[in-house]
C-alpha cells in the first residue's frame, strides 16, 4: 500500500497484532494480562473489557441518530480479537486515575502501594515519535509514540488517544509539561465533535493553549486536478471518489459499503484539506505524494487509503 514508516495511517490491525503478543509472552488471555499487569496494580476497578462484567452497574448506552431521533444501537460489542483496540470499558474516574498514571511518572497509587510499574524513562519514550504525523479528525499529528498521538499547540506537547466504537466516542489528553489531563466520554455516534471542542476549550481554558482559527487558503484550479481520481483499499472496504469544485473539493466516500455522501473539502495550504463547518474543523483530509511527485495517497478519517485510478 505505502512505503513503510513513510506516511501516517490509523490502523487497529496493528494494536490486534501487538495483544496477541502479549499472549504470547505471558500465556494468558490478553484481558487476563491487562487485568493482572495495569488494572489491578492502578485500582481500575471500573475498566473491564465484557459486557457481562458491568452490566450489573449503571452504564450508558450508545447511541445514533440516522432519522433525527436518538435510538439505541447494536452490536455493543466488538469481536473479541479486536480488544487490544477498543474492546476496554472504563469510567471517567477510572480514565482520570489513569491520567494521574502517566503523569506521575509510571508509579502506581492504587493496590500495590505506589509501586513503579513502569520506569520513567519508559513513559517517556512512549511519548517520543516513532513515526509520521497527520491529519487526525480536527487535528494535525506530528508524529505518533507507543499508541499515543501527538500534537504540539503553541508551545507545549500534548499527546492522547480517544476511543471510538459503536455509538460511543471519547476523548482524552494529556499535557505532561503541564502536569494537566482532560478525558470526555459522549454516548452517541455524534459525540467525537463534541469531545474534541470539548478538549480545545479546556485546553485554551485552563492552560492558555489555544488552535490557531481555520481560514481557507487560495488554491488555484489548475492544482486541484493533481487530488481527481479513485481511491481504494485492497479489500474494497473502504474508498471514494475525488473531484475538483468551486475553491476546493468534493470526495464521496463509502466505508464498509455505507456512503457518506458528497463531503466538501476546504483547502488548508499544501496538500493538506479540511471538512469544516462555520469555521469550525470536523475532520482533515490530507493527500501523500510518492517518490515521482504524484498523489498516490489519501489520508481521510484518519485512515490512508491508495490511489487506485
């Protein structure tokens, strides 16, 4: 698909990937070994990974909205191999206890007495960029660490990671320089805009770090023909068309055989276009050049996704 290492792409595969080798290494189930080795040790008594296990305790459903009224939907779950990904429930207290984790430098204050379960060291080189950045939903990456996304508003360092599954969106953030962290958790498919306004806004509140304001960049028309063309994943689950419009472009998505309809893209400067919506930026759309100069890439949803024609 892409040069390894060369350009960002979302991808669970990988996270799957890395649980099956905790099994691997420790010869228990994955959820066994997250149980044992983070959970307990932090006093996670809320984070579990089956719906069994917090059924008997009050819970928010998910929900959409696909004819205007809120309704409850299904599956709740994801496959069980899928759980190194986004298969783990916790509350927000659970999620702030976490933070408080990896703010104070790997030591535990829950059942095992402060105990360091992590050098500091290591915290910190999971927060180093492994790899390339990029779009990614409102923001703009610039490198990725061990699962954390990373981003620099004015002059500090956040990094974060929000979860995403069926009718649930979540956001949570970190800025260790300033010793601040701010989680949200929405209960329907509409919440991630939310979250991240809601993450910006504390953000800017409380520590002074504000985005810089969207404003859409000439481009002139003759460029927009480079992005025209079908863009398609191997397995055909996800693609889209691209097309130049007035000021900008139009992409027509389809995941997983739903279409999305016909997307407008604002034009940020470079290859680089956002879904906005009064000023306000919903998602970033960027395009990858290969080694001949030509757009052989798209990175929409976060996901990048080859050129097929």
């Amino acid at each position: 698909m892409a040069p390894f290492g060369r350009f960002y792409g979302y991808n669970n595969a990988a996270v799957a990937v890395a649980g099956r080798v905790i099994e691997a290494v420790t010869g228990r189930t994955y959820e066994a070994a997250i149980a044992d080795l983070v959970l307990a040790p932090l006093g996670l008594e809320r984070t579990r990974f089956f719906a069994e296990a917090i059924m008997t305790d009050a819970f928010a459903v998910g929900h959409d909205a696909p004819e205007g009224e809120p309704t409850v939907i299904g599956p709740w779950a994801l496959p069980r191999s899928v759980n190194p990904s986004g298969g783990l429930l916790a509350s927000i207290r659970d999620q702030l206890r976490y933070a408080c984790f990896h703010l104070g430098g790997g030591s535990a204050d829950g059942p095992a007495g402060g105990a360091r379960l992590l050098s500091t060291g290591g915290m910190r080189r999971m927060r180093l960029p492994l790899g390339p950045g990029g779009g990614d939903g409102s923001v703009v990456l610039d490198g990725v660490g061990v699962t954390w996304l990373l981003r620099r508003v004015g002059d500090a360092r956040v990094v974060g990671h929000g979860g995403s599954t069926n009718g649930q969106q979540s956001a949570f953030a970190l800025v260790p320089g300033r010793g601040f962290a701010v989680a949200v958790l929405t209960n329907a498919n509409a919440g991630e805009a939310l979250a991240s306004e809601l993450v910006a806004l504390a953000l800017d509140r409380f520590l002074g770090l504000a985005e810089p304001p969207f404003s859409p960049q000439p481009i002139e028309r003759t460029r927009l023909a480079d992005y025209e063309g079908t863009y398609e994943l191997p397995d055909a689950s996800a693609g889209g068309r691209v097309r130049a419009s007035a000021g900008g472009l139009v992409l027509d998505a389809v995941i997983r055989g739903r279409p999305f309809g016909e997307i407008p893209l604002q034009p940020d400067g470079g290859d680089r276009f956002v879904v906005a919506d009064g000023g306000v930026i919903l998602d970033r759309v960027d395009f990858e050049r290969g080694d001949d100069g030509r757009v052989g890439w798209v990175r929409a949803f976060a996901r990048l996704v080859p050129r097929a024609r």
